[in-house]
C-alpha cells in the first residue's frame, strides 16, 4: 500500500519545498539578510489616500470581503488589510463601515476591527453598529449594499475577497456616488469588471502580498519573495512541457505528465 | 492564551487537512468528509451571531428613531416570522416554501438583472479610446460580441472563428497566468498563517501594523 493518496505526491513534495524555501527566506530576513524587494502596487498605495480622502470630505469609508467564506484564502486577504484599514481610519477619525454577507466573516472582522482601533488608542472611536451582517443571500447581500450606499454616501470602497455577479453592480453603485474604488479579487471572471468600474485593482496574487506590503515586514517580505521564486519555477515547468508533449504526443508516454499525477 | 491557543487551532487543523488530503490512510479515514461535518455544524451555530448582530442594529434603528426605522422593523418581522414559520412547518411547509418562491426567488431575480444594465456603462468606460491598451480591449472586445452573436456570423462568417481565438488563446493564458499566481499567493498566505507569521484574523493589524 503507498503512503500518499493517489494523484497526491507532487502535491505534498511541493508543500514541502515551498515550506521550506520560505523558512529559508524567513531566516534570512531574520538575521538581517538582504531580501530582494517587491514591486510597487499602487492599489495598496492608494488605501491611505483613499481614506485621507473620506476624512477631508467627512464621508465614511466602506469595506468588504465579498462572499467568500471563512475558508476562503481570500477571505484572509482581506483579514490581512482591514487591520490597516481600520486603524488608519482610527487614526484620521474617520467613520469605517464593514459589511459582512458571512456570519463567521462578520465575528472575526468585528475583532478585527475592534482591536485595531485599541491598538490605534482609539477604543471609543469604535462602533459595533458599523460592523454590519446584511444577509447571506448573494443578492440580498447586493441590495442592502447598494441601499447603504446611496444612503450614506461613503467616500472610499474597498473591495478585497471573492466575489460573484455582484462585482460590478457594487462597483458601478460605488462609482455612481462618486466613491474612490479600490478592489481586489482572484476571480479572473470578475476581474475585468473591476477594472473597468474601479480606480485601482488588485490582481489575483496582488491581495495576498498586502501584509508585506503595508508592513515592509522584512519577514513576510520573504515569504513573497519564495512565492515569486515558484513562480518562475512553474513557469519554467510550463515551458519543458510544452515542449515534451510537442514531442511526445502520447500523453501515457510523457514523462512530465506521469510524474505530475503520480 | 488569548492568541496562543487559537493559533494551536489553526495550525493543528492546517496539518489534518494536508494529512487527509495527501496521505493514503487519511482518505481512507475519510478525514476531509469529517472536517466537512464539523464545519457545518460550526457553522450552524455561528448563524445565530449573523442574526443577533442584525437584530441589534435595526432594533436600535427603531429604539431611535432614525431615519427609514421602518424598514428596519420590516426587517425584524421577516426575519423572525420566517424563523418562526420555518420551525413550525419545517422547511418542506407550504407556507414557508410559497413565501422562498414568491418573493425571495423573484427579489433575487430583480436585482441580477441590474447587471444587464451595470454593464452597459461599465462597458461605456471600459471602451473609450484613451490609450493603445483601451483601443485593443475595444477592439477584441467587438470581435467576441459579433462572433457570439448570429447577427455576427451574418456580417461575416470569420467572426465566431476569430472570437474562438482570441477566447482560447491569449484570454485563457492570461487567465490562467492570473490564476497560477493567485494559487501560489493563497499557498503563502496559508503557509504564513500556519507558522502564525500573520495573525490578523485573531484580531487587531497582523503582520500589517502601521510604519
């Protein structure tokens, strides 16, 4: 009997070398080792401006995950900014409104959020009210949000996470009440509607490098820079199969793809 | 403890996943289909946090009077009365299915098909020609359009060929480069959260505090 489930050994190896480039670059940063940098991003640079923006015209911001659930790695994404987002605006005193479609979603944003205005020496500037579940409804969702919006008019919306349908209807409400956008989603069926609607977007892996970022963490710098390394290794994994199965046009006799599905 | 422990969670059940997922005797265990079962019924009690939370926003709503309180007490009745009318007759009731069909189906009909129209503005700014990168989405953009459409092939038979094309080609390559770097994005981000570098999701900015 094997050990590994079948279809599952590449899989495994690859989680393996992955951990271990990243302790690798982990380490380095640690001691103090030079870490090549990331590019810029603008969406990312935007998020201060955005919210500078809705403190000078008095205006809240708005943030949103989109419908991902709580296991949704993008999700954490979004996790992973709002920290920032909410004590910038602890900082401006400016109002935040987060709306949630996931219950689960909804629990960890409002510690999120709650903690960083603490850390922000802001804990009365905090309004649970703000904090808001709409519904789990992909389209109830959608209405409630577009009805917050022209009511409460926010300045800046910030959409990271996963979404549906409903992208861009929220970003041409947002666009509408005149709201500096900035989105971000992995979806490549949403993505070019974010584009078109949106001031910045954040392109598939874009989100997840936010905490770096923002940071400039030198440690979290490098786990963005092991991803980038296999990056170029799949890259490279691409090409030396395009030209196997160019010539090798058995698929059964293709070493590449055997190995792949050990 | 506050950190320590729900970190302990996570990376615990990070590595259950990995040895359900890839280890023969955890598919034979079944351990992912376990998972799956726990995190149902997590999710049926965190349910009750979602309806709370709403409940006490619109009752505050309506405690002071604020703008629109109506809608908020509209709200109250329907989310409670459907609760209540979903525990008496169950979910199979007559009653409790009419009220989904009727209006819920239909609401939610309503506002997809806003997107009809969303897009034909989205389309309008996407379009306007303001730089090369605008004139070559405009024009890949009306190649696909005719060549999905029959008045296209009508215009000129090479449409749907060429609209195949440009979809199979460069679209799908671009999608897929957007997506391997999105899987490998989520990879890190998992990895990061596993060795508890990031730790915004316990509460407060993570790995993110402000320079």
């Amino acid at each position: 009997m094997t050990i590994w489930t079948k279809g599952m050994v590449v899989d495994f190896w690859f989680i393996v070398a992955i951990g271990i480039v990243t302790y690798v670059l982990i380490t380095r940063a640690r001691a103090g080792m030079k870490i090549p940098e990331i590019r810029k991003i603008a969406g990312l640079e935007a998020l201060e401006e955005s919210i500078g923006r809705a403190t000078e015209m008095g205006r809240p911001v708005h943030a949103t995950p989109g419908l991902g659930g709580i296991s949704a790695p993008e999700t954490f994404a979004f996790f992973n900014t709002l920290g920032y987002i909410a004590q910038l605006c602890a900082k401006y005193d400016c109002r935040l409104i987060q709306t949630n479609r996931n219950y689960l979603v909804h629990s960890v944003n409002e510690e999120i959020i709650k903690q960083a205005y603490l850390e922000a020496g802001r804990p009365d500037a905090y309004n649970p009210d703000d904090v808001r579940y709409l519904s789990g409804f992909q389209f109830g969702y959608t209405s409630a949000l577009l009805g917050m919006f022209a009511r409460e008019k926010p300045a800046a919306n910030i959409m990271i996470g996963y979404f549906y349908a409903e992208s861009l209807i929220l970003a041409e409400a947002g666009a509408q009440i005149g709201a500096i956008q900035i989105a971000g989603t992995t979806s490549t069926a949403q993505l070019p509607f974010f584009v078109a609607a949106c001031d910045y977007t954040l392109i598939g892996e874009e989100i997840y490098a936010a905490s770096a970022y923002i940071s400039k963490n030198p440690v979290l710098l490098g786990t963005v820079v092991g991803e980038d390394w296999f990056k170029i290794l799949v890259f490279l994994t691409i090409i030396v199969g395009t030209v196997i199965t160019n010539v090798i046009a058995d698929p059964k006799k293709n070493p590449l793809t055997s190995w792949i599905l050990k | 403890m506050r950190k320590e422990l729900p970190l302990l969670v996570t990376i615990l059940t990070g590595l259950f996943v990995i040895f359900g997922h890839d280890f023969a005797i955890g598919e034979k265990w079944q351990l992912i289909n376990a998972m799956d079962k726990w995190q149902t019924i997590s999710q049926a009690f965190a349910l009750l946090i979602g309806a709370v939370n709403l409940t006490r926003i619109h009752v505050n709503h309506i405690r002071r009077r604020k703008a629109g309180y109506i809608f908020s007490l509209l709200l109250l009745v329907a989310l409670w009365g459907y609760t209540a009318l979903g525990v008496v007759e169950g979910y199979k009731g007559q009653n409790f299915r009419w009220l989904y069909n009727a209006l819920l189906v239909q609401l939610d009909s309503t506002i997809f098909s806003l997107l009809a129209f969303y897009i034909a503005t989205a389309a309008y700014r996407a379009f306007r020609i303001r730089t090369v990168e605008a004139t070559l989405l405009l024009v890949s953009a009306a190649i696909v359009m005719l060549g999905r459409a029959p008045i296209g092939e009508a215009i000129w038979k090479g449409f749907p060929d060429w609209a195949n094309w440009i979809m199979r080609f460069p679209n799908t390559a671009a999608m897929r480069a957007v997506l391997i770097g999105a899987y490998l994005g989520s990879f890190v981000t998992v990895l990061r959260i596993l060795l508890g570098i990031e730790r915004a999701h316990l509460g407060g900015v993570g790995g993110a505090g402000m320079k």
